[in-house]
C-alpha cells in the first residue's frame, strides 16, 4: 500500500512539474546570419637563406681545399658590402669515400648559410662564388622580416570582409546586423592527391623548400592568406 501511495505521489509531481504555465511564451529564437572572410596579400621575400657547401676538391690540377674557400666565400661578402654575420656555419660533416667497395679516405664537408636580402644580391654573390668553383649553392628558406604585422594586417581586412559581407546581405532584405555571437578562424590546408596509396595529402605551396640555383633562380611571393567564420546576430 505504501509503495502505491509513494508512486502516485511521484508521478502527480512529475505531471504538475511537466504544466506549462499558460502565461509564460516560449522565448523567441534570435536570428542570426553565418558569413566568411578571407583576405591575402602577396608579398616579396627580403630575407632570402641560402645553403653553400664547402668541400675539398682538385680542379685543373690545382687544389681548393676548404680553408682557400672560406678566405674567398668572405673576401667576395666583404667586397659586396654583406655583413659577415649573415654567414654563419651550420654543419661540419664527413662522409667515407669509397671505391670500388673500398673506403679510401674521408670527405669533409662545411655547410654555411647566408642570410640576403633580394634575388638580384642572391644573383650576383651566386655567380661570383661560381667563378671561384664553389658551386654547390641553394635557397633553404624564403622570408619576410615584417611577417607578424603583415599577417595581423590581413586578418583584419579578412574580418572587415566578412562583416561588409553580412551587412550588404542584411541589407538587401531590409534588416540590420547586431554583434557578432561566434568568430572563428578558419584554418585551410591545400592538398594532392598521391597516386601511389590513394591518399590525400597536405602540401605548403607558398614557399619552396629548396632551389638550385645552378639550374636558375625561380622566386614565389610569399602568400599570406587568412579566412574567419563569424556568426552575427539581426537585430
């Protein structure tokens, strides 16, 4: 008897707390729109990293060993007007050399990296290392020195994008924006496809790792790009 009375108190009360109270609305859902922006601007690298690797060698029948190279890699800086301390030394290194499946000595390699400032300057100080048979030369690294600011300037116009954009929407059908309820940066990967496993893969395609400069010099700007969702509210 007890254990009847106790559940029909228990569904009374979940039948009186279920009442709707007939003078309370049911709350409005807020309009909104959903919009995105995206910005870029394209931009010339001014800081340009080449690699150049030293290695003894015997041209002609005359020796460069690496010592005469340093002297000449700073004598041509110091006569282009480059301060030395864009050139630093990266790697020292060396390998077995073999012939004919036997070692026969070592090879020892000093890899140095050159920080400049356009293709022109990388241009010239290039073909003078080549003429002094130092040709093992290549571009590691494109850069720009104000990337920050250039990326915070085109996030910006990529959310003032975005906003123009919702306005003129809104406008068209006679209402107005209101603050925005979400804002989100929208991150894009470009891709291909890889034929061997049927994959899609992720790719930079803004800066090339690496350029020979023997087989000539082929810059890309430095693409700096941004998109942002932002969900507004209508007034």
């Amino acid at each position: 008897m007890k254990y009847k009375l106790l559940t029909s108190l228990l569904l009374f009360s979940l039948f009186t707390f279920g009442q709707t109270d007939p003078g309370l609305k049911p709350f409005p859902a807020k309009p909104f729109i959903e919009v995105t922006g995206t910005a870029s601007k394209e931009v010339t690298p001014d800081r340009i990293v080449i690699s150049i690797t030293l290695t003894d060698k015997i041209i002609d029948k005359q020796e460069y060993n690496i010592q005469r190279q340093e002297e000449e890699l700073k004598k041509v800086l110091i006569a282009d007007k480059i301060d030395l301390d864009l050139l630093s030394l990266s790697d020292v290194n060396s390998e077995i050399l073999t012939q004919k499946k036997k070692d026969i000595g070592f090879e020892v390699k000093k890899i140095y990296t050159l920080q400049l400032s356009s293709a022109d300057q990388v241009s010239k100080i290039t073909t003078e290392l080549q003429n002094l048979n130092i040709k093992e030369t290549s571009i590691i690294r494109l850069e720009h020195s104000k990337i920050d600011s250039l990326r915070k300037e085109v996030r910006i116009a990529a959310i003032k994008v975005a906003k123009e954009k919702a306005e003129y929407l809104l406008l068209s059908i006679g209402e107005q924006l209101d603050k925005p309820i979400e804002i989100r940066e929208v991150v894009e990967e470009p891709y291909y496809r890889d034929n061997r496993t049927n994959t899609m893969m992720a790719v930079n395609t803004t800066v090339p790792n690496e350029v020979d400069l023997n087989t000539g010099m082929n810059f890309e700007k430095i693409n700096i790009k941004f998109s942002y969702f932002i969900k507004y509210g209508i007034k």
